[in-house]
C-alpha cells in the first residue's frame, strides 16, 4: 500500500481546499494518521473508499478521544547578554493548547487486502456545541459507532441519519466517556450502595445518621 505522505499528497490533489495533516503516534502501535478539516471531510472519505488504488471500503471502528485544556512547559534555548558578554541560557516557556473532542475512524480494503488508514476530525472546541460531519453516509458501519461518540463523548454529527443515544436514556445529562465528568453520588439503580457509592452516598445524605448499605436501604425504603 502506499505511504500516508503518498496518500495525502493524493488526496490534496483529488480534493482542491482540503487541510490534511499527518499526526504521529508515539505510542508502541506506531500508526500515525491523518487529520482532516471538517469541511472536506465527507469527500476525503469518499475518495479513499472509491480511489483504484486504495479502495478502503471497510471501516472497522470508530472511537472518540477527550482532549482537556493543558499547559505545555517547553525548554528552550535563547542568547542574552549575561555581565556583558553574550551566552546561550536555557529558558522555560509555557504554551496554552484549549481543549477538543476528536472522532477516529480505521479503513481498511477488503478488496485488496490492505490498511489501516486512520483518519481523524476535531471540533473545535469541547463546548455543549461541538459538532463534527458523519461519514455514515460514506461508511455504513460508523452508524452506531457514532451514535455511540455523541452519547458518551457529546459529539453531534451533522447529516447522520439517526443521531439519538444507544448507550444511556434520554434523560440522562452529560457525557461519561469525558475525562472531566464526575459520577453522582446517588444511584437509582444500586438501592443497596457499597463500596465507593456507599461512602459517596453518605455524603449525600450527610444530613442523616451515617448507615450502612443494609440499613440505607431500610431507610430509603
């Protein structure tokens, strides 16, 4: 199979205005993949699926990923004057990257046996609005997997056929996949709490005498 430079070379040229960018993995994988401007997204998609050469038809997964505001310390090294005289002094600088929600989709050719090619868009930002473009028109597959990222993610994908929660009822708020969502201190559905949930469900009735979970139940009831 080509290389990805190869593919995003190609893909640029089949798609006038697309922002593609090759992001690496650090990690023992060692798959980089490729980011995609949310605008040209859908026909990215459509070109690597119907490409001869390529022909990823399959996409095998979807996964959300939750990136919070984080502070980057950097070191770097700058010339001042020191006593007069001109030296290279190390400093320590700081860089603020806000945070986003990402959506991350693995093609694969059944045809041709090859991949995967994984792709990925970002919102832009993590606010209660973050939308980014369904590729369920091109892909099939990625209609539950990300009817399952706007669930527990909070991702909405425009021009999905049946964007509704899979995982949690419709009443329920926030997001549970994201990294800064906090568990309730009352469960419904565990009438008789324990471990973790029972000491968060004294705190919740800290009003009351501190009971264990046979007696909380009793006095629930």
């Amino acid at each position: 199979m080509e290389s990805l430079e190869e593919i995003k070379t190609r893909v640029e040229a089949a798609v006038p205005g697309a922002d593609i960018s090759i992001i690496p993995n650090p990690g023992p994988a060692n798959q980089p993949s490729l980011l995609i401007d949310n605008e040209h997204a859908p026909h990215v998609a459509r070109f690597l699926r119907d490409d001869p050469a390529l022909r990823l038809d399959h996409c095998s997964n979807v996964t959300g990923v939750d990136w919070l505001d984080r502070t980057v310390t950097k070191k770097v090294k700058v010339k001042k004057l020191v006593e007069g005289e001109e030296k290279e002094v190390e400093e320590t600088h700081e860089e603020f990257f806000p945070g986003y929600l990402e959506s991350v989709y693995h093609l694969y050719s059944m045809a041709l046996k090859q991949g995967p090619v994984i792709i990925r868009m970002r919102t832009a930002d993590r606010g209660e609005g973050a939308r980014l473009p369904s590729l369920t028109p091109v892909y099939r597959s990625a209609d539950f997997q990300e009817r399952e990222i706007f669930d527990l993610y909070g991702i909405r994908f425009d021009g999905h056929p049946d964007l509704r929660r899979i995982l949690m009822w419709d009443e329920f708020e926030d997001y549970p996949m994201r990294k800064d969502y906090r568990e309730p201190d009352d469960y419904e559905y565990e009438p008789t709490p324990h471990d973790d949930v029972l000491e968060k469900a004294k705190q919740h009735y800290s009003t009351r005498p501190q009971l264990d979970g046979a007696e909380e139940l009793t006095a629930q009831e």
